[in-house]
C-alpha cells in the first residue's frame, strides 16, 4: 500500500512541475514539450540528486521505478496512436514529390553520419557485449527524427500552417515520421536478433503486419466512421473497443519482434479520418494522455539522464560533436535538397530549422535504445542534451530567418492567389453555362 501511495505522490509531483515548467516556456515562446522534458531531468539526479540525494531517494526509490516505467509506457502506445491518427493524408496532397526528395535526403544525411559518428563513438561508449551494426543503426536513427508533433505545434503557433512553407513542412515531417519508425523497427528487429541476417524474418513479418492493418483492418474501420456518420456521436462501447485495438496491436508488435508503439501507430494509421471522428476522439484521448500520463513519461526519461555523467572535457567535447553532427546533418540535408528542389533560400533555410526539431520523438527512440542496452546511460545523457538544443533553437531562428512580417505577406499573397482561381474558375463556369 505504501508504494501505491509514493508512486501517486510522485504522479502529482511529475504532473505539477510539469505543467509550471511548461507555462515557463510558453513565457519564453518555447513548445510546451520542452518545459516537460526539463521537468523530468530536474526530478532526476542531474538535479534534486545533487542537491538534495537524500530527499530524491524518498521521493524516488528504485522499488517504485518499475511502477512509473509501466505507467509511462502506456502513456507512450497511446501518444503513438494519436500520432499515427493525426498523420491526415491530406498532407501529402500537391508537393508529394517535393516533400518525398526533401523528407528522404534529410533522414540520409544525417542517418549516413550518425552511422559514421558511431565508429568514434562506439570504442569509447559502448563495449563487446552490443553489436556494433545495433549501435551504428540506433544512433543513426536518433540522428535523423523529426518531431512531427512538436513541429506541428510550432507551425501553428506561428500561423504557418496557412503557408505553403508551413504545409510542406508538415508533409515532409509526415513523410519523415513514416520513414524513421521504420528504420528504427529494422533496428529493434537487428538488436534482438543480434545480426541483420536473423532480423529478416521479423522485418518480414512486420511488413506483413503493416499491410493487413492498412488493408483489411482499415476496411474494417471504414465501416466504423460509417457507423459515427450515423449516430453523430462516439459511445462508449466503441471508444472502449477502440482502445482495446491500440492494446491488441501493440501487443501483436511486440509480439513480432519490433516494439509496443509501432503497433499502437499503425491502428492510428489505420483509422478513417472522417472530420467528426478525429474532433471527437482526439478530445476524448489527447487532454488524459498529454496531461497525465505523458509528464510521466518525462520523469521517467529524467530519473534515467546524469548531466553529472559529462564529467570532463572529453565527454563534453563528444556530446559537442553529437550536438553539432545532429543539426548539420539535418538542415544541410534539408536544405540542399530544398534547393535543389527550386524552393527560395529564405524558405529552405526555414524549412531546414523545422526539419531539425526533435522533441519528445527523440526521447522515445533513446529510451528503447536504453532499455535494449544498445546505447549507455552516459550517451543517453548526451543525446537528451542533443534533443532539448536542437527543439529549442527552433523557434528563434526560424523567428530571424522567417519573421512574422514576411509570414503574413505570404499569407495575404496565398488568399489572393485562391480568390483569383475562384474568380477565374467561376467565370468559366458562368461562360460555359451562357
């Protein structure tokens, strides 16, 4: 009972630190997600157990960890499906194939020098007991996220989601999103089997998966929004067999070989996004999920991040080179490939900076890395650092290179635009019926 007790002591610690960390932000025009991440570090050992150890080891005794980890990865299958459901196929509409070269060229780049950062980074912080091609694909893969979440709310705190700069960017975040879960799967599947010969069989499997969800499920879910058309509303007993699905499917994933949240993504995937449908569940899922339970999650990053673990100029001249490999190998990624695509250097170099934004994503990738013993607490460390600078150097600079002047010029000249082809498209109606 006494645990029971201490583990919601520390829900309504995590949630109220949480949540004032994040107003800090908000004061500092920062997304939310990072004032989160902050509060976890500080309820860590980076913080109260410097300051404070005796009080961390009474707020936060190793008996109760294994409560807060089960709490945060039910947080973690529910944020993936809405991550999975908030993927609308309407972003991909128009600049499909630009958004494809873009999206691809900046998870290559910085994937490629991850994977060649790991021949340093491996003889120094990892040892004989993890495979090498693991290391080299997981520390590729936290090299090339974007958080789409994270850039969503970014592009729509700064109104850009009326731009075609904004609308390309969460194309390419979408088409990014995609990708990487898939090349962190092919991970997962490579560390289990501890060779990628004997991770075939598993990525087999899972493609077999991700095609009967896409097909034969999402049939089956269509007949679900033809259900909510009729009735208006959303019930009870079919929210409760909604999120039995996301529990069945992320069971079947981890089953398969990959991991708990693939699964719990793909029903998002899967499900129809019938306009009422997404209001409705959304408001019934997001407010629980990102007030509760996912600050908990953040904690339970915290407890397992030692800032005091960079403890010489080594270790901090490493984390430099992890810091410095992620963001060039993202924006310049992103920002060649923009070029190339003809897109003006003004908005490349934008589209570069929201390309760059990891965020929580980030954190989800490090913590299965942790947990599979892929990567070390002390690399960890460094690849949260890693996620926090490169999320919060968003905004600003994306505020100096697209300021909300020019924002709003692009605004106006897309309005225009639109009334200018509905005018021209209803006088050859009116011609055409004359």
């Amino acid at each position: 009972m006494q645990t029971v007790v201490l583990v919601l002591v520390q829900v309504v610690l995590v949630s109220r630190l949480s949540r004032l960390m994040g107003l800090v932000c908000r004061w500092l025009k920062q997304p939310l997600v990072i004032g989160e991440i902050v509060a976890g570090i500080m309820l860590g050992p980076s913080l109260l157990g410097l300051i404070s150890p005796e009080l961390s080891a009474i707020l936060f005794p190793s008996a109760t960890l294994p409560f807060l980890n089960v709490l945060s990865q039910i947080g973690l299958i529910f944020f993936m499906f809405l991550i999975g459901f908030e993927l609308n196929p309407s972003y991909l509409k128009g600049q499909l194939n630009t958004a494809i070269l873009i999206s691809h060229v900046s998870i290559v780049v910085p994937f490629s020098l991850g994977s060649i950062l790991a021949l340093i980074l491996y003889p120094i912080l990892s040892n004989k007991t993890v495979n090498f091609t693991a290391f080299a694909l997981f520390l590729g893969s936290a090299m090339s996220i974007t958080a789409f979440p994270v850039l969503a709310r970014i592009i729509t705190e700064n109104n850009l989601q009326k731009t075609r700069l904004g609308i390309l960017a969460l194309t390419c975040a979408a088409v990014d999103d995609v990708t990487a879960w898939c090349l962190l799967a092919v991970s997962i599947a490579v560390t289990r089997t501890n060779s990628m010969i004997g991770a075939i069989p598993t990525i087999i499997e899972s493609i077999i998966y991700i095609v009967f969800m896409l097909m034969a499920v999402r049939w089956l879910l269509n007949k679900l929004a033809t259900h909510y058309q009729r009735s208006g509303k959303l019930t009870q007993f079919v929210l409760a067999g909604i999120y039995m699905g996301v529990v069945v499917s992320a069971l079947i994933t981890e089953y398969i070989g990959i991991h708990l949240i693939f699964g719990a993504f793909l029903l998002g995937a899967a499900l129809p996004k019938h306009p009422g449908l997404v209001k409705e569940l959304a408001e019934k899922t997001e407010d629980f999920v990102l007030i509760f339970l996912l600050p908990i999650f953040f904690a339970y990053s915290g407890l397992q991040t030692e800032i005091g673990l960079l403890n010489n100029p080594q270790t901090w001249l490493l984390c430099a080179l992890v810091v410095a490999v992620a963001i060039a190998g993202k924006y310049v990624g992103t920002y060649i490939a923009a070029r190339v695509c003809q897109i003006p250097k003004r908005e490349a170099s934008a589209l570069g900076w929201m390309m760059n934004t990891r965020g929580l994503t980030e954190l989800i990738v490090l913590n299965i890395g942790l947990s599979f013993g892929v990567i070390s607490p002390l690399l960890f460390t460094m690849l949260v650092i890693m996620a926090l600078m490169t999320t919060f150097m968003t905004s600003p600079l994306l505020e100096k290179t697209y300021p909300k002047a020019l924002i709003r010029k692009d605004i106006i000249k897309e309005e225009l635009s639109e009334q200018k082809l509905s005018n021209i498209h209803n006088l050859f109606y009116f011609s055409s019926c004359c």
